[in-house]
C-alpha cells in the first residue's frame, strides 16, 4: 500500500469524517502564515522526541504529514508506518496545494515566562492539563482542567473545552501537550503548548519588592515549587538568600532595583531544589556563605551562630536553628526581619525526617522555635524559604508571618514531649530525588543545569502542614 495520498484523496479522508490526524511539520513560522484546516503543527527535533510522541498517538487514526515539499514528510512517514501506524504524506507537500488555507491566530507553544505573565494580567486563558489524573492530583497549576490525553482523542471528551478562550495544553515534559494540540486542531480548536511542561514551569521565578525605610526587600518566587528566595539591598549593595535556578535572574531583578549583589547565602543545604548560590556567587565575583554546621564539599566562608554578614550600612546576624537540618541558620537583619529558611514557615513548620534521624531533629525543632525564633517581638517580620499549595501573599504580595502569627499556629502550644511526638507521628511522601538533590548542593555529585528540571519535579514537600 503507497503511504503517498494526493490532496484529492486527502480532503476525501477529510470529508468522510474517518479518524484522521493532520500533522504540519514545517517551521512554525510557516504553518501559521497558512495551512490545511484541521491540521497541527508537529515539530520534533529529535528522534527521541518523535518516539515520545508517537507513543501517545492512538495506532486507529490515519496520520498524514505535511512538510513544503513532501522530502521530510515522506521520511517520516516511512518511520512512523514502521511502527504500525496508517501513516502517509501528502504528494508534493503545501508547495503543490492549491486549495484553500487558514492562517492561525496564536502561537503554537508558549514558554512558562510567558504564560506567567498571561496570569498575571489576568488573561482570559483555559489551562488544560493532558497529564493522568494521578499526576494532576500531585501538583498542578492553579485553575487547570484535567483531561487526560488518553481521553481527549474520545468523541464528545472536548465539549466542555471553551471556544472563546486561549487554551494552553500542559503535560510534565510538552509531549504530550503537543498530542493534545494535534487532537484539538482535528476538531478546529486552535491551542498553545507549554514548551516543558511542568517541568519547565517549575523554573519559572517572580520577583516582588517590598521597600521599608532604608531596607529593599526583593522576595523572589519559584512560581511552580513555592520556593522563596531573598535579595536583601541596602545602599546599594544586595545579600541573596537561598537563591535558586535560573540564576542570572538575580542579578536581573537585583539591578532592576540599583543593587550589586555583593553576598549569597545558603541557609541549609536543601532537600526539595538544587541551589544556585555556588553559581551566582561564581558570576557576580559574590562572596558564598553555608553553614560551618553542615558537610559541605564546596569552597565557601563558613557561618557560625552569632556571625554577621555586612551589606551597604546593614548587617545579617546568624543564628544556629537546627530542626530542619542540623546546621540550619536563620538571619536577623535590625531585630525586625527574620529569614528563617525552612524552620518556620506562614502555614508550618519545618519537617524534620528527610535527615532520617527524626526523634532527635524533632526535638531541635522545638527548642528552635520556642527559645529562639518565638522569642523575638510579635511584630517580627518572618520571611521563608518555601510557602505550600493555597497559601496566600499578602496584600503587598509578600509571602510573609510574624511572629504573632506564628505563635497561633498549630502544635506550637503543645510542651515538648507532646509536640514531638505528634511531629514524629507526621508522615509525609519526601522531595522528588531529594537524596540526589542534597548530595548536588553538598557538592558530593556534579549536576549539569540541564538536569534541575526533572530533578526538581513534583510539589513542595519541606514543610508539616498543619
């Protein structure tokens, strides 16, 4: 049987409503200066790529591709129909037809940064998550649909997809996002894959400023993860604390504000992220500084409780509060702002088993919180590393406590041996790849950057929800 089919033949197979997938796999360019209506731009760069995808397309359609003229198409083709798929190409590919075309009205994919800023001006945008309902359930972006790929291909399954939004189709890598584009374009829904996926969204960071007196606050989020990190300025010069990757935003959102960033801080060695002090220390010519407390295998000053860390007219003050990790420090800036790492969170408190010693860290725990953190005034400013699923910023969009707030939080009223015992009895699944993420920012294993995206999948889990 020739995989070949003339245009003809293919509205034929258009017209007699068999199950047929339009694939386009020109330039993106091209195919939204005009193509077949009914047909998705696929663009595959690699062979593993393509393997993926065909993985999820189902074998019962018939699959014609579409290049200029037919060379690539034709290539593919053969490959995929060795696979078992009724795969063809259309003769002479878009340079011989010379029917009607569509141009399209959106773009074919869209970057986390870009999506990012679709939320937050308030976009009028459908999210769509193609992943399996397990997989939705562990995390998602707020407001998305969940309607699995293995679905989506199913006769009545897009009826509740709206046509007069942006619809972005989200899965954990862009693969099957892609798919779920190919799907909805059968049916004439044009939609935008997220390049990356959940993956890539997970690297996407916020930043937020907060000015009080002579003191800049610049609280940069890691949208997807929750993670906070700190750029803290005075006259000029700024201190980070616990940033993560990408790290040449820092510096972006640092000189945003008129700030060199002149020290970087870790304040534990983290379970959930890999670290990107080492680095924006290294491309700011920064001075480093981890806690004397923890093993680390890296160059860096080593922080001591009491130490000060200086910046333009301020200073940082250390102080050991051990729970989290053994070696965890907090840092005091004028008695009104505390960067309590993973210790003390808006919602919680720190989790004290990922160190497998969990009776003993338990009980550092609470003497952290009870006889030093909880002994600052109530109106104490607590800025954390982390902040969990529903937990909002404040009217300024810091996410922030104090410690007034804290001290109303659950199981922080309870004595000793109650609190460590009910901390103990606590179970919660850990950090994806958190054993290989904490031998990373030890500086046991080397990491290339290109591995954070997976290593850093999944929800944040540093914290006891209570």
């Amino acid at each position: 049987m020739s995989i070949e089919i003339t245009q003809d033949e293919l509205l034929s197979n258009i017209e007699s409503k068999i199950p047929l997938l339009i694939l386009d796999i020109r330039a993106k360019d091209s195919y939204m200066q005009g193509h077949i209506q009914g047909a998705a731009n696929a663009i595959c760069d690699s062979m593993q790529q393509k393997q993926v995808i065909m993985s999820k397309i189902p074998q019962n359609m018939r699959i014609v591709l579409i290049d200029d003229d037919a060379t690539v198409a034709k290539e593919n083709a053969t490959m995929m129909a060795r696979f078992g798929f009724d795969a063809h190409y259309l003769k002479d590919g878009m340079k011989g037809w010379d029917k009607e075309t569509v141009k399209s009205t959106q773009d074919t994919t869209v970057s986390g940064d870009n999506l990012w800023n679709s939320i937050k001006q308030n976009e009028d945008v459908f999210l769509l998550d193609v992943r399996e309902p397990q997989e939705y359930a562990e995390f998602r972006i707020p407001g998305a649909v969940n309607i699995p790929l293995s679905r989506l291909f199913m006769p009545g399954s897009q009826s509740e997809i709206p046509k007069d939004k942006k619809i972005i189709t989200i899965c954990s890598h862009g693969n099957r996002s892609m798919v779920a584009t190919f799907a909805l374009a059968k049916n004439g829904i044009e939609s935008t894959s997220l390049v990356g996926g959940m993956a890539w969204w997970n690297q996407v960071l916020n930043a937020t400023t907060l000015k009080e007196g002579d003191v800049t606050i610049i609280q940069v989020e890691k949208i997807g993860k929750g993670c906070l990190s700190h750029i803290v300025g005075s006259n000029g010069e700024a201190v980070v604390i616990d940033p993560t990757y990408p790290a040449a935003k820092y510096i972006e959102f640092a000189q945003k504000e008129g700030l060199k960033i002149t020290k970087v801080i870790d304040t534990h060695q983290h379970a959930d992220h890999v670290s990107a002090a080492k680095e924006l220390a290294h491309s700011t010519g920064a001075k480093l500084y981890f806690s004397k407390l923890e093993e680390y295998k890296l160059e860096s000053e080593k922080v001591e409780d009491g130490n000060t860390i200086s910046f333009g007219t301020k200073h940082l003050r250390a102080i050991h509060t051990p729970g989290h990790t053994a070696g965890s420090m907090s840092y005091v800036l004028d008695d009104k702002y505390v960067f309590s790492g993973d210790i003390l969170f808006v919602e919680g408190i720190g989790r004290p088993d990922l160190r497998d010693q969990v009776e003993e860290y338990a009980t550092k725990l609470y003497d952290t919180l009870h006889n030093k953190l909880l002994k600052f005034s109530d109106s104490t400013k607590v800025f954390p590393t982390h902040h969990g699923e529903g937990v909002r910023p404040t009217e300024n969009g810091i996410y922030c406590t104090t410690i007034g707030m804290a001290k109303k939080l659950p199981l922080l009223d309870l004595d000793q041996a109650a609190f460590v015992s009910k901390v103990v009895s606590i179970t919660t699944p850990r950090p994806m790849n958190y054993s290989m993420i904490i031998k990373i920012n030890k500086g046991v294993i080397p990491m290339s950057p290109m591995q954070i995206p997976d290593l850093e999948m999944g929800p944040n889990r540093c914290s006891i929800k209570m």
